[in-house]
C-alpha cells in the first residue's frame, strides 16, 4: 500500500513538471494541495516520510519552471492538474 501512495504521488509530481510568469491563482491552489497530500501520506509510515522528503527538492523546481509560461496557459495546467489530483487522493483514500 506504502508502494502504491508512493507511485502514485510520484506521477502526480511528475505532472507537475510538465507544461506549468507568476503563479496564477489555480497553480497556487495546486502546489497547497500537493504539499498537504504529501503530508498527509507521509505520516502513514517513516518509510513513506523519506521516500516523500526526498521528492521535495522535484516539487521546489516545479514550482520554479512555473515562471516560464504563461499565464494562461500555466491556469489551463494548473487546472488540469487539480481535477487529477481529486482522482489520486480518491484512489488513496484521503481527503
């Protein structure tokens, strides 16, 4: 189950990285979330907490690359990202 919330958790970053000026209102929304869920899936066990910690320093670059596109486009991401997110935490049972 720890693999599963890891893998998971390692997409959803993953799509972060992708297709993202200043963070528009959405991204911001997006990036609290994120760090919420990682939060909230880190405390299930100290093995989920490292393997979580370590993907930290992926998710500070994303929210760097955010700068270089954008606004509308980074809102139409950041969006999308969002609805996905719903999806994960469902399939991880969290809230």
């Amino acid at each position: 189950m720890i693999m599963k919330k890891v893998f998971l958790l390692a997409a959803l970053f993953a799509m972060s990285n992708s297709s993202f000026a200043a963070m528009a209102e959405s991204c911001q929304q997006y990036f609290n979330d994120i760090d919420a869920l990682v939060e909230q899936a880190a405390a299930t066990s100290e093995q989920a907490k490292q393997q979580f910690d370590a993907m930290k320093p992926q998710l500070e670059a994303s929210k760097k690359q955010l700068e270089t596109v954008a606004a509308s486009d980074q809102d139409a991401a950041c969006k999308q990202a969002l609805a996905s997110m719903v999806q994960i935490k469902q399939a991880l049972g969290l809230k």
